[in-house]
C-alpha cells in the first residue's frame, strides 16, 4: 500500500512509519476502492496541555470522490488508531452503499 505522509513537528523516522504501516494493513482489503492515501500528522506546539496531537487520512477514490477523516488527542498513537478506525468504518459504509445500489 503507497502512503503519502506529511509531518509537522513530529520527527516521522523509520519504527513510527513501520507502526503507521501495520496499523493501516486493516486499509489493505479495500485498496482496490483508492487510489492515494494521504496521512498527516502535526503536533500542535502553541498549547502545552490537552490534545496536541492530530492525525488525518484523505483517500482518493476512484470515480473522483474523496474520504477524510481526522483524529486530535493527547498521544499520537491513539490518534493514528482512532483515525484508522474512522476511515475503515466509512470505507464499509461506502461499500455497503454502492452493494445496495447494485442489487436495486
């Protein structure tokens, strides 16, 4: 799966890209609906407490239409898992959608 990041005052090295990479594996069964996804992560540096940190994934799908969903807590990670699970929930909305469009 090609994921595009994007980062801003998060330093993006090789064990955080491999754990983004095996969160977004359960993406993997509906590849074949998108064509780029996009992942941003930023780190908000202006607020010291709360939710300084926020996730959003864009995919492009096929027939010009775009998901997007977007996460903001207080750890990166959990942000990364909640907005992986945002993004498959819409996925599977999608393709409920378009099943029931098939059989009418």
């Amino acid at each position: 799966m090609n994921i595009q990041f994007y980062s801003k005052n998060i330093n993006l090295n090789d064990n955080l890209k491999n754990f983004i990479e095996k969160k977004l594996e359960a993406l993997k069964k509906f590849e074949k609906h998108f064509l780029t996804l996009h992942l941003d992560l930023s780190k908000n540096t202006h607020h010291r407490k709360g939710e300084n940190y926020r996730a959003e994934i864009n995919l492009n799908l096929k027939g010009n239409k775009l998901l997007r969903a977007e996460e903001i807590t207080n750890d990166l990670m959990s942000a990364i898992d909640l907005v992986k699970d945002k993004i498959k929930a819409q996925l599977i909305r999608l393709k409920e959608i378009n099943i029931t469009k098939r059989r009418k």
